[in-house]
C-alpha cells in the first residue's frame, strides 16, 4: 500500500506545456461570459455567490480535512484530496449546470470569482490542511513549496487569462460571444486529451495504483456535491440554486490539481491518480447528477 508515496507519474515538460496552455484557454472562456453587469449583481444580490464561495473555500477544505482524519488514507492519495478541495471551480461545471437546468449565470460567475479568490485560497488551504495532518505535513518538508511559487503560477494560467477576457469582453462583446462557445467545448476536449494521454504513458501507474483511490475519489465527490447543496439548502436558497452551488463545488478544477501536481510534486503517484481520476469521475457524476435533475422541477 505504501508503494503508491513512492511512485511518480511520467509526464514530461511538452505535456506540461500543453496543460498550462489548456487551462489559460479555459480561465480566457470564462472570462468570455464575464462583464459589469455580474459585478454589480453581486452587490445587488450577493447571498448566492457568497455562500458559494464559502462552500468552496472554506467548508470542502474543512470536511475534506475530517474525512481524511477519519479514514487515514496513504499520505500522498490525502494530499491529492487536500489538493482537489483546494482548488477552485472547474469549467465544466458552468456546463453541467447548464444541463441540470440550474442557475447557469451564478455558476459562470462563482467559476469567475472563486478564480480570482484561488490566486489566494488554493495555496492557503493546501498548505493549511497539509501541514495540520501529520502524514502529509512530512511530505510537504521535503518539497521546496512556497505559497508565493503557487501564487506565481496560478497568476499566470488564471489571473492574467482571467483579465484578458474580460477585456476582450468589454470591448467586443458580440466577438466573445462567438469565441466562447468555441473555446468552451475546445477546451475540455483538451484537458480530456491531456489525461488520457497521461494514462496512456503511465498505464502502470495507473492500473496498479487506481485501486486505491477508487473508492476514496468517488465518495469524496459525493460529499463534495452533497455539501454544496446542504449548504444552499440551510440557507434557503432557491432550488435552482442549489443544485448549481451542489455542482460548483463538486466539479473543481482538476486540470489546475494536475498542473500543480507536476510541477510542484514531480508527478507524486498518489496525488496524480487521485486528481487525474476526479477530473474524469467528476464529469460522470455530474452528467448523471444533471440528467436527474433536468427532469425535477422543484425539491
């Protein structure tokens, strides 16, 4: 079992390449669908985005935390769920929302704020929740890992995408509408390319290793999602609303959880088949979440 710390993930500095531009291409699509008007509904109605974002950042790193105290998994599969909490939104999740018939104008825009929000929290709650736990704390003193070095490249792959959109946006708004339902769907072809393509060169890793995390990815997720709704529940939101607040914070943005991965960890074998694996078992869930809900009409 202890076998799965030691193994390291093959993926070399092309694919990462690749990656950094997959998720640029999709922070640019976000930003596509992002304008003042989201801005100033936020101060008009702030409740839905707020609780959102502490469903995200504050509360699935925290339960995230407890699941991982009460199940104790391998240090290196812990810090991959440690990774996946910390990570914002993904993407997709502006599409499944979509499907679900929920609310799919607060879901590009939490995807959008919990972006920005990241450049922050994702290095914060990693680094928060992976030295608070002990197994995992041990790995972390042997990684050169500095919440700057995260900041550092989070800035580049979200922040400046980010704005670059929205200024695009600003300034051709009838051109970004085109753009983004072309890059959308392009990019999640890209990130799906890219994980498959990791499976492939690493088929024994994976095979050898995805035992592990099976069961442990799966059951996150279902916490994931289920928190998400809880919370837009006990705070009496609407139904469209939660369900896009139980689907925000299911689907995370796990091609940004492999980036760092690679890059900060050298491909460690727990944390890459734990994230790799959610970011292809989250689109099942959601796809059948969604394809429940679009056939409920109220709770």
């Amino acid at each position: 079992m202890s076998d799965v710390n030691q193994a390291e993930i093959d993926f070399d500095a092309n694919g990462l390449f690749i990656l950094n531009i997959a998720l640029a291409i999709v922070m640019f699509g976000v930003a596509l669908g992002i304008n003042l008007k989201d801005f100033k509904q936020l101060v008009k109605q702030p409740k839905p985005i707020l609780i959102g974002l502490l469903s995200q950042f504050i509360l699935l790193p925290l339960v995230t935390f407890l699941l991982v105290v009460l199940i104790q998994p391998v240090p290196s599969i812990a810090l991959g769920m440690f990774m996946v909490a910390a990570c914002p939104g993904g993407n997709i999740s502006n599409f499944i929302t979509h499907l679900s018939k929920g609310n799919t104008a607060l879901s590009i825009s939490l995807t959008a704020f919990a972006s920005v929000l990241a450049l922050v929290f994702t290095p914060f709650n990693f680094q928060l929740y992976g030295n608070l736990y002990g197994p995992t704390s041990s790995i972390l003193k042997s990684v050169t890992l500095h919440p700057l070095a995260i900041f550092k490249i989070m800035f580049l792959i979200l922040g400046i995408p980010l704005f670059l959109g929205m200024l695009f946006n600003y300034y051709n708004p009838k051109w970004s509408v085109k753009l983004s339902k072309i890059l959308k769907p392009l990019s999640i072809l890209i990130f799906i390319s890219i994980v498959i393509v990791a499976f492939s060169k690493n088929i024994d890793v994976f095979t050898s290793f995805i035992h592990h995390v099976l069961a442990i990815g799966i059951g996150h997720n279902i916490v994931a999602l289920l928190l998400g709704f809880g919370v837009a529940k006990l705070f009496r939101l609407t139904f469209k609303n939660q369900k896009t607040l139980s689907i925000e914070t299911g689907i995370q943005n796990s091609g940004l959880g492999l980036l760092l991965v690679f890059t900060f960890f050298n491909g460690l074998g727990g944390m890459a088949v734990l994230v790799a694996f959610w970011g292809i078992w989250h689109i099942i869930s959601g796809l059948l979440l969604a394809s429940f809900w679009s056939r409920t009409t109220k709770s």
